[in-house]
C-alpha cells in the first residue's frame, strides 16, 4: 500500500496513470521551532523526525498568518484572498461556493475523507461533505467546545460530527480523530480503492490537554510548555 504524506501541492501525485493513496497531516499553530528534527532540544517527535529524514523537505513554505485562510489556501491551491476567507471569525472563515478543494478534485475517482478540524464554514455549503470529502468525522467551528461546535464539548470523550450527525467518543480528541482516520485507510486499503485522507488535528492548539501520560515526559518544564510539548508528542505517537 503506498502512502504519500503531503504538505501542499497534488498534482504531481494525480497526473500519471496510476492512483497513490494520499494522506494528508495538518497540525494546528505548531511553529517550525516545534519538533526535534527542527533543533527543539527538549520535545520528542521520533516518528516526525524519520518521517522527516526520510522525505522531501520544504522548509521555506510558509502559510498564512492565521488558521481558516492556511486551510483554504492547502485545500484549493490559490491565494487565501481569493478563497474569500482572511479570518477565523466573523463570517471570515467560509470558503467560497466556487472554490474547488482537494476532496472535490479526487471524489471521482477517489474516497475521500476528512478527520478533526475544518474551519471552514459549518453550513451548507460550506462544509466538508459539500465540498467533496464522502466520510467525515470533526468537531464544529474553530476548536473543541467553541461556537457551532457541541454544546460544553471536551478534548476528553468529546462528541463529534459523523457524516453530518452527532456521535460520543471515548480517549483524546487527537487519539480518537486518528483513530477513525486508521479505520478508513484499513477499510479502503483492503478493497483496494485508492482514497484520500485529511486529518487535520486542533492540536497544539490551545487549551492546552493532553494525556497526563505527555504531561509527564516534561514534568520539568513549565505547565503551559509541557501541555503543549505534550500535545505534538501525542501527534507523534499516532503519525507513528
């Protein structure tokens, strides 16, 4: 089964006559300081590290200064003005109906799913499953617990969209996205149907939670940083 994990650009990937399997990792307001591969001399990210050693490196991309406007730049290839969204509020953060995105780019041929944060728009539509992607697991609006999103929602056994209905979980949010994530890659896998994957985490976003567990590999380290640091290893552990 090949796997391609992409930061940007698809063409290439779409272009000749076979069909890769994509998948596509988006972490949330994680710096480029924010890894060990990067010169972090204190967080852990082993498997983000050989990810790294072993792939092609772009270390001069840069995305937009805030979040909705990068997302909608990574899903439609075009400049975050033109997408019509430059903000995280107020009506800012909802992509233009005639904006093509990825999953509508690969659903003729692909299954196309998407996993944990969008920001892109929570109605018709705006959301992912009107913009191509068939499977779709998310929380609501910008974050865990913020408007649209479930009512007092939580990073622990939080509820979540699936397919545009409203299912408890159990475990982290990061741990349980990944998770539903892995169920489709190994169901589409042994069908042999190539597919395509967004996981797009609100991790390291703030609040800051993670599983104590994290927590305690940088118990030296000040609550905020080791929350945070705690936060990207859990990423780690499930790219692993």
């Amino acid at each position: 089964m090949k796997i391609f994990i992409l930061l940007s650009s698809f063409i290439t990937l779409v272009s000749g006559q076979s069909r890769p399997n994509v998948v596509i990792v988006i972490t949330d307001d994680q710096g480029y300081g924010d890894l060990a591969c990067h010169g972090n001399p204190v967080i852990k990210t082993p498997n983000l590290d050989k990810l790294y050693s072993e792939s092609t490196v772009l270390t001069d991309y840069h995305v937009a200064p805030t979040c909705s406007p990068t997302r909608a730049a990574l899903l439609s290839g075009h400049w975050t003005n033109r997408t019509g969204v430059w903000h995280t509020i107020m009506g800012r953060s909802m992509i233009r109906e005639n904006e093509i995105t990825l999953g509508q780019h690969f659903q003729q041929d692909y299954a196309t799913a998407m996993f944990g944060k969008w920001h892109l728009g929570d109605n018709y539509p705006y959301r992912p499953e009107d913009r191509g992607f068939e499977e779709v697991y998310r929380h609501g609006g910008g974050g865990v617990g913020q408007t649209p999103d479930v009512w007092n929602n939580s990073y622990f056994d939080g509820a979540y969209f699936h397919n545009g209905k409203i299912e408890k979980a159990k475990g982290f949010c990061t741990d349980v996205f990944f998770q539903k994530a892995h169920e489709f890659i190994k169901k589409k896998a042994n069908s042999n149907e190539p597919f395509l994957a967004y996981i797009s985490t609100n991790a390291p976003h703030g609040p800051l939670h993670c599983p104590q567990k994290y927590l305690n590999l940088y118990k030296d380290q000040k609550a905020g940083i080791a929350a945070f640091f705690g936060m990207i290893t859990n990423i780690d552990d499930n790219v692993g």
